[in-house]
C-alpha cells in the first residue's frame, strides 16, 4: 500500500513541476498491479530482468534465464514478455527469443507452460511465471509438448536427448534444424 501511495505522490509531484496541468497519464489499476508486481521480484539466482524500453515501459521486458544444472546447463534463453492492460486478468504473453531443443519451446519461441494458459488466475504474479520458465529447464515435460520432437527422443532416449540439447547450445544441427551457438556457452 506505501508503494501505491508513493506512486500516486509521484504522479502528483510531475504534475505541479508540469505547471500543475495534470497532463500525467494515470496508471489503471492493471498497470499498479504490474508495477508492484516488478518492484517485489524475487529472481531465482539464475535469472535477470531487462526492460529494452527502459523502465518507463513496463508492460514490455524480457527475462534471461542461466541454467545452472540439469540439461540446459550453460545456456542463456530470453524470454520476451508483453503485458495485456487487463493484467492480472490475463496472462502476460511470453515468448522464448533463443531458439531452443525444448519439449516445451517450439521454433517459433511459443512456450508450452500451463499458469500460460487454462491455470492461469489474477492471484500469479510475474514471479510465479519466472519460476514456472525456470522450471521448463530443469524438468522438461515429455508429456505436453510443442516440439514433438523433441519430446518424443526424452521419452524414449534420454542420452540422445541430451545430445541433441548440447549440440543445440554449442552450435549445430539437431535433425533439419539448425541451431546457432548459445551466447553464454563457453
């Protein structure tokens, strides 16, 4: 509640060194939401926020995510993500911008991530759907997926899996596909 209040005194400082014209465009309720959802961010070690914009825009950000273990180990994946003005009522749409193996991901960038879609509800936060991409890397999910692909070779042939996700980093060709090198990878 102090944030909002801060917030609100802001707007209210901007419009009288504006000459008090309140030409201050005011914040809807959706914006307020997304504004304290940002301030109270608790990235997991892994992860970064960026705002390309600059913090102004705040409905547009993009999120990079490091894994530190599991199969995706060393690679940087961003994520872009676009804020509906109906937020936290809808889901933010989010798009991985690193071309990726995923079983989840498709090449298109498209995730496959359930507080996304039919889970999501105006109690999850920015946060929440942080944790869930975080997750995506440690634990693929063989069971809904974009890539089928992808997640047919995790079901059945976990060594190829991680194969074809190391070649996908560092560089090459998985199938017909071609993946660039991963900027993190070393």
């Amino acid at each position: 509640m102090i944030r909002l209040l801060k917030v609100k005194e802001k707007q209210r400082e901007v419009a009288q060194a504006n000459g008090g014209s309140s030409h201050v465009k005011k914040q809807t309720a959706g914006e307020l939401r997304l504004h304290k959802d940002i301030s109270e961010l608790n990235l997991p070690k892994p992860c970064s926020i960026f705002f390309p914009n600059g913090k102004d825009d705040l409905v547009n950000f993009e999120v990079s995510i490091k894994p530190d273990e599991g199969y995706y180990r060393g690679g940087k994946f961003v994520f872009s993500f676009q804020v509906s003005t109906i937020y936290p009522h809808e889901a933010p749409k989010v798009k991985c911008k690193t071309k990726v193996y995923h079983p989840n991901i498709d090449l298109e960038g498209n995730v496959c991530l359930n507080i996304l879609r039919e889970d999501w509800k105006p109690v999850l936060n920015i946060n929440t759907i942080v944790y869930g991409l975080c997750h995506l890397f440690t634990e693929p999910n063989y069971e809904d997926p974009l890539n089928h692909d992808a997640a047919q070779v995790l079901r059945d042939n976990l060594e190829q899996f991680e194969i074809n996700v190391r070649r996908a980093i560092s560089g090459g060709y998985v199938g017909q596909t071609y993946f660039s090198r991963n900027q993190s990878c070393n």
